[in-house]
C-alpha cells in the first residue's frame, strides 16, 4: 500500500506545475470578478466593468504568460540536463548498458516488425475505397456459417436488396485456361466476377474501361486483364485494349486493363464475366459464389442484414426444395478477408509481447540490482538538496534512454531483416499486402520504447530513492533493503519463467500438431510421384472420342518412358486441387430438398488410377478401358461414401444418383479413404467417375517413377512436344513437395513461435543468473564463514541451487496454471492435439528444469569459491 501512496505522489509531482498554473488562473478569473462587482457598484454597467477591470488586469496576464515560458524553458533545460547525466551515467557503464540494450532490443524489434503486418492487415484497411461500407455475404444452413452463395440465387438477391449501392458476385476459384496465339501456349489463371464487382470495389481501369452492365448481355465475350499479364504477354502495348486474345480457343475483347497490384483473394491473369445463362453453376443448390456488396450511405450492418433475412425466407418459401434452412449472412469485408490469418497473426503478436514482457523483467531486475549498488550516490545526492521527485525523474530518464536506443537497434534488425520478417504470415493469400518497416512502425516503436523505459524505470527508481538519507548511508541498514530488493528481483523472475512454460507448452502444442499432419495417413503413396497438368486445345480435339484417345495413348507413351512405373490422371489429384463436392444418394430414395444429401469430392479418372496412387480396392473392379461414353455410367465410391449410402449392405450392382450429373450411376467398386480434399480434416468421402465418360480438355497427370521423379520432367515435355505442339504441360511439382508446401504456413507460424520461446527461455536463463549471481556477491561474507567454520563446497552450493529452483519451480507451476486458458485459444490450430497434451507440459516443464539447473550452476560454483581472507580485506 505505501508503495502504491509513492508511486500516486510521484506521478502527481509530475503534474504539480500544471496544477501551479491552474490555480493562478482560477485566482485570476476571482481578482477579475471583484473588481468587475467594485466598478459595477460605482455606477458603472457590467459590460463596461468587465472591459475595464481586463484593461487592469492586463499587466498581470503578461507576467503570468512570462512565468508560464520560463517555467517551460526551465522544465526542458531540466530534461536535457538529465539526458545528459543519464548518457554520461550509461557510458561508464558499457556492459550494463549493452546487455540491457540488446535484451530490450530483441523484444522491442520483434514487436515492431510485427506491428507491421497488424497495421497491414487489421488496422490500416483493405485498399479500397470506403472500405468501411463495403461488407462480403455468404449462406447459412440452419443457422450456421455455411459456405458461399449460389449463382442463381445471386442475381434474386441484388434485384431484391434495396441496402446496398451495388451488390457483386464473384466465383470462389479461379480456372486455369491456355492462351495461345503467341510462340507457344502459356497457362494462365482466370477468375470470374460479376460486371459490377470492380465498381462495387471502387478500382478502375488504367487503361480502357471497367465491365459495363451490357457486357453481362452482349453475344462478344469481354476480358480484363492484370497489369502482369499486360506486361508480360502484350508487353504493355498501349493497343491491347480492342485487341482480342484466344483462351482455350475462345475468342475475347480486351476492353480494360487493371491497375498493378489489383488482387481480390486471388491472384489472377485475366477477369471474365460470370455467364448469367451459362450452363456452369445453373441450379440454386450449387454454391460457388462469394457476394461483395457496397451499402448505401447511412445503411447499417444490422439493417442490411434484416433486410437479407427476409429475402432468404422468401427465396425459401418459392424453392422449398433447393432453399429450406437456407440463409444469409453479412459480415464486414475486412473481417472476412483477414479471418484466416487473424488466429495466427495474433498469435504471434502475443508471443512477441510476452518476449517483451521477459525482457522487461530482466532489465528491471538489473535495474534493482545497480539501484542498489548507487544507493551511496543516491544519499549524498538527497543530503546536498536533490528532492526525491528529481531523483526519481533522473533515473527514470536513464531507464528511458536505454529502450529508446533498444529501440533504434530493434529497428534497425527489424529492417535488415523485413524480408524474413514479412514472410511470417501467408497475408499475401488473403489479398492484402503485407507493409515494410514504415513510418507507423516507427511511431509504434518510438512509442513502445518510451512506455518500456517507464515500465522498467519507475518501480526501481522508486525503491532506490525509498529511504531518507541518514538511512541510506548508515551501512548497518543496507541487509532489510537487501532482503525486499531481493524479493522484487525473484519476483520478477519468476514471471519470466511462468510466461517462458506458457510458450514452450504452445510451442510444444503446435510441434506436435505438426508431427500429427507431417505423418497423418494419407490413403494414398505420395513417395516417387510426379504431377502436372496436361492441357489440350478444344478445337483440336472437338469431340469425346478424340479427347479419350489422346489421353489414353499419352499414358501409353509416358508409360513407356525409362524410369516411369505407371501413369494415371485425374481431374483434380489429391490435396493439390481441392474442392467440388456434389451430392450422392441411392437412386431408389431421390432427396426431396437439398437437406440431408450426402456429399462427396467427385473426381474423374481412368483405369489404372488406383493402382498408380497406392488406394487400395476393397470391393468390386476398377474402372476399366471399355467404361467410355458408350457404355452405361459407372461410378467408384469410397468406403465412407458407400457406408453413408448403403450402410453394411453391399453397393456392388446398385444404383446411385449425382448432383449436377445426368442419368444414374452403377456401383462397380469400393476403394479405401484418403485425403482428397486437404490435409487438416480427415479423410474425405469420395467418388470416382470414368474420365473416359466425362468430355474435358484438361486433366492433371500422376506419374509413379522408380526415383527421382523430378528427372522426368524434360522427357515428359519433350514427348507432348512432338505428340502436340499445342499441348500445355504446367505446373510439373513432385506429390511430395505439395504437402510439404500445405504445411508451409502452418510450419513457418511454429517455427516463428518456437524461435520467440527460445528467446523468452534464454532471457528467462539470463534473468535467474542474474539474481543469483548478484545473490552470491551479496552474501560472499555468508558463505566465506559458512566454508570457515566447516562447511563444504556441496552445502554451499546447495543454498544457491535451492534459491534458484525455488524461484524456477514458483515460476513453472504458476505458468503451468496459466497455460491452459492459453493454449484454447489456440485450439483450432491444433490438430489431433488436445490443450491438455501430457507430453507438450511435461516437456517444457522438463526443458525449463533443465535450463534452471544451467543457470543456477555457475553462481553457485562462484559461491564455493570465495575466499574469507579475501573478503575481509576488501571490506
């Protein structure tokens, strides 16, 4: 409590001149009202009074605007006279002063680069005009957060919604199409978007024009085009807009080309328009869109959202079928785009945070300890006439200046290293570009560091400055100040190892979720498996039996390759390409609403696939050569799929329908599960359709080799070269590499917090040492007598061992306790990992013993070193 009252008093001394000059006012306005009431009484109107009492007045307000400047003037001589003995005070001390420095500097730089992408991404903004009005909608299904919109039910919505200024639609992926018309065939990425979306956005054309509402009904295809894509392939021509460009061979216009750096979520090389009548995404159960709107001026989220709800009851009522249960749900577009990395982003910050907290506790505790050592030059300070605000304000600007040189040197780091630095978060995914280290960084930290110095300062300033003089240089009272100084110091430092168990018991959390995906069961061998996408022309091979002889003999060829073991394709392969789910169900129970239909990822293969990827066939045949157009539809389910359909009754021979598909489909096998879709869920439920049945210009290759799948790359290419000029093979990676490359941000997350925990258990390391080492050169007279009088190295060494452990087992259980709240926070990061891991707890708390033990040897084989002689004849 009296260390409360002195820390209240300090902080109003502070203030005592603004309170000084608050009173002069206050008896000025009175002195002002008596003579106004004196002239009004001697006939004088108030009006006139009041003029000629401030005319008086006068001289008054200009001393007292004088004393103010001086005041002000003295006050900053003050400020620079203190930074000045504060620099001179640090200089003599050039080791103190550089650790302390660059421990403060780590977590100073940490926080400010971080900062950074915080700014970027939640506070500075999407880049897009008023971005405050403009909001993103997606489905529910009975309430909860569903997915996207359908198309069809996308244009009922924009022609019934009265909240919004323009309301867009965009597809949730982009098509990879070939461009050709140049010296060879490039892939590019196309996304689809309503005419309106960049005008919902508010982004216009550099050059030509945006989407019009009469390209959505026009008989000639329009494009837009990236400013990349305009460099790149038309090499910034200024004809290119009129000039018309081939995809998949398709003749378009290009009517506008889009500014650098335009990126929705997506990259992409060329915007289409969403065909209001096409074929693609005709029914109101497929959803497939993300709708971008732009409110009206004074419409709020909530009344927005009302007015969504009743269109979504009203969509439901017309389209029981396709609609029941079916709603829509407004969210602010800054938040939906920052919602996949707002966990991790923050995550990290906090991390960083408490780094920064660590490193505080150190130097404050260092801080105690010199407080300590110029308790002298503290009395004789106070005894020549210093008052103890001065004093405290002096060693406070000490501690200040120390963080904001931290400071500067994390900065600096935090610079050297923005590269790194700015790849710890997938922010580029989400469509916002991560800042550098830039002017807001920079205020950030000017002003962490000021707040540091005070965080650091005032507490040991406080206790330096806590007794009178007469006490402070009477040597007999220096052991009770010893002993609270003491405690603070292991205080401190057993915070520092209760937030160092909090972040070794996430990291540890994290690695093992890692661990979990790095060896989860694929269903499928990823080991010596090429992969790419293989492209062919539309007009070159215009109907399905050309299109399933190419690809057929292509695999014969590829097959025949030295080094190759088998080839297979697919229209989207395992985890590379996720997405497309359709519904399945027994073709004897059609569903009467799209409420309860079994979902499945369809996907399209030929003969052989299985055997290629390693899936085992549990029931049935494969599919074979002779499941082409002709014959009737067939269809492999997985055991998931066809336990959801059939229970455990055998599939084999039945008959199932499929969404989006015509006619019905025969049951002719059973494979096992495997991850399809991603990697973080389990393994998904499947279809398997003939490749030779479905008529597509595009399928992904899989080609098992007996080593190095890499090496086969340039043959690959060399055969479709003389097979087809026209034939695009892109995107050639090894099955390995792209799981590797899905755990890619998830590991860069743990490294970066691994790396944050082992900084905190160092300076956690440090800050033990450091009390105990200031421990044993404070009791060396102890343990001089201690060894005098018979005791041996082992009992000295055990009291410091003792101190130590006590202040580190303090410290682990009460970051043991704290941990827990902590780690559901990361929960959802979390894979196959319980909050509550046995191994994650007992390995940092084992970690941390293991470093205490480390700490606390070095002081305590100083202690069995001290000599009594020798201590007697310094004193």
């Amino acid at each position: 409590m009296q260390a409360y009252t002195r820390f209240i008093s300090f902080f109003r001394s502070l203030f005592r001149k603004e309170q000084l000059d608050r009173d002069l006012d206050e008896e000025l306005s009175s002195y002002l009202e008596m003579l106004t009431e004196e002239k009004v009484r001697a006939g004088m109107n108030r009006e006139r009074a009041r003029r000629e009492a401030r005319i008086e007045l006068g001289g008054v307000e200009q001393v007292k605007e004088k004393v103010r400047e001086r005041r002000l003037g003295a006050s900053i001589a003050t400020l620079f006279q203190d930074g000045r003995y504060a620099l001179r005070t640090l200089r003599k001390n050039p080791g103190f002063t550089t650790v302390a420095v660059l421990i403060l500097a780590i977590g100073i730089g940490a926080n400010t680069a971080l900062f950074s992408n915080i700014h970027s991404v939640l506070l500075r903004g999407i880049p897009f005009a008023e971005p405050d009005r403009l909001v993103a909608i997606g489905k529910t299904i009975n309430e909860r957060p569903a997915g996207w919109v359908s198309r069809v039910d996308y244009y009922d919505i924009r022609e019934a919604s009265r909240s919004f200024e323009e309301l867009a639609a965009l597809a949730d992926f982009t098509v990879q199409n070939t461009v050709t018309g140049g010296p060879r065939p490039g892939l590019i990425q196309v996304h689809y978007v309503t005419w309106n979306f960049f005008a919902t956005l508010g982004v216009n054309a550099i050059a030509g024009r945006r989407f019009l509402p009469e390209d959505e009904t026009d008989r000639t295809p329009t494009v837009l085009i990236s400013y990349g894509y305009w460099q790149s392939r038309l090499g910034g021509s200024p004809d290119a807009v009129g000039s018309t460009i081939i995809l998949d061979g398709s003749a378009l216009t290009v009517v506008g080309v889009m500014p650098p750096n335009t990126r929705f979520l997506v990259d992409a090389d060329v915007w289409r328009l969403v065909d209001r009548e096409g074929p693609f995404d005709r029914v109101r159960d497929s959803h497939s869109h993300i709708l971008v709107g732009r409110l009206k001026p004074g419409v709020t989220l909530e009344a927005a959202q009302s007015e969504l709800d009743g269109i979504a009851s009203a969509l439901e009522e017309q389209y029981p079928t396709t609609n029941e249960g079916k709603g829509l749900l407004l969210r602010d577009l800054q938040g939906f785009m920052v919602e996949d990395v707002r966990l991790s982003l923050m995550l990290l910050m906090a991390t960083t945070v408490l780094v920064l907290l660590i490193a505080c506790g150190n130097v404050a505790g260092l801080l105690l300890a010199r407080g300590e050592r110029r308790q002298s030059e503290i009395a004789m300070r106070t005894a020549l006439g210093a008052s103890r605000g001065r004093l405290v304000r002096q060693l406070t600007t000490e501690s200040v200046i120390l963080t904001v040189v931290a400071g500067m040197l994390g900065i600096l780091g935090a610079y050297l290293l923005q590269d790194v630095l700015l790849r710890l978060l997938p922010t580029g995914e989400i469509g916002i570009e991560p800042a550098a280290i830039n002017g807001w960084a920079l205020v950030f930290s000017l002003l962490l560091s000021i707040a540091t110095g005070l965080l650091i300062g005032v507490m040991p300033a406080l206790r330096s400055t806590a007794l009178h003089p007469a006490q402070q240089l009477r040597s007999g009272t220096h052991a009770t100040e010893n002993v609270r100084s003491s405690r603070l110091r292991g205080g401190l430092v057993v915070l520092q190892v209760a937030l160092s168990v909090t972040l070794l018991i996430g990291s540890g959390l994290l690695i093992r979720s890692l661990g979990q995906l790095a060896t989860v069961e694929l269903g499928f061998d990823p080991d010596n498996l090429l992969t790419g996408q293989i492209q062919i022309q539309r007009d070159d091979y215009p109907t399905l039996e050309e299109r399933t002889q190419f690809f057929s003999t292509l695999l014969e060829e590829v097959e025949a390759l030295p080094g190759v073991v088998s080839a297979t394709l697919i229209n989207k392969l395992p985890v590379l390409s996720p997405a497309q789910d359709w519904g399945v169900w027994p073709a004897e129970e059609p569903p009467q609403s799209n409420q309860g239909v079994f979902m499945a990822m369809s996907r399209w293969v030929p003969a052989g696939y299985f055997e290629t990827m390693g899936i085992p066939l549990l029931a049935g045949r494969d599919i074979s050569a002779s499941d082409v157009g002709d014959s009737p539809p067939v269809v492999v389910l997985s055991e998931t799929t066809a336990r959801a359909l059939f229970g455990e009754f055998d599939p084999i021979g039945r008959i199932v329908g499929i969404g989006f598909m015509e006619g019905s489909f025969e049951v002719i096998g059973v494979v096992a599960d495997a991850h399809v879709n991603n990697l973080r869920r389990g393994p998904d439920a499947a279809m398997y359709m003939s490749s030779y049945q479905m008529s597509v210009t595009r399928l992904q290759i899989a080609v098992r080799t007996a080593g190095d799948p890499m090496l086969l790359v340039g043959p690959i290419e060399h055969l479709l070269q003389q097979k087809d000029p026209n034939v695009l093979f892109a995107r050639p990676a090894s099955m390995a590499s792209i799981i590797d490359s899905r755990l890619a941000d998830f590991r860069i997350v743990i490294l970066s917090l691994t790396v944050f925990a082992a900084v905190a258990l160092l300076l956690t390391a440090i800050g033990l040492y450091g009390v105990l080492a200031y421990d044993v050169s404070q009791r060396a007279n102890e343990f001089g007598i201690r060894q005098a009088m018979g005791a041996t190295s082992a009992d000295v060494l055990k009291l410091v061992f003792q101190k130590g452990l006590l202040l580190a087992g303090i410290g682990t259980l009460a970051g043991l306790l704290t941990a827990y709240p902590g780690t559901l926070l990361i929960r959802q990061l979390l894979y196959e990992t319980q909050p509550i891991d046995t191994a994650s707890y007992l390995g940092a708390t084992g970690f941390l013993a293991l470093v205490a033990v480390t700490a606390c040897f070095l002081p305590g084989w100083r202690a069995t070193r001290v000599n009594l002689v020798d201590v007697l004849r310094r004193e």
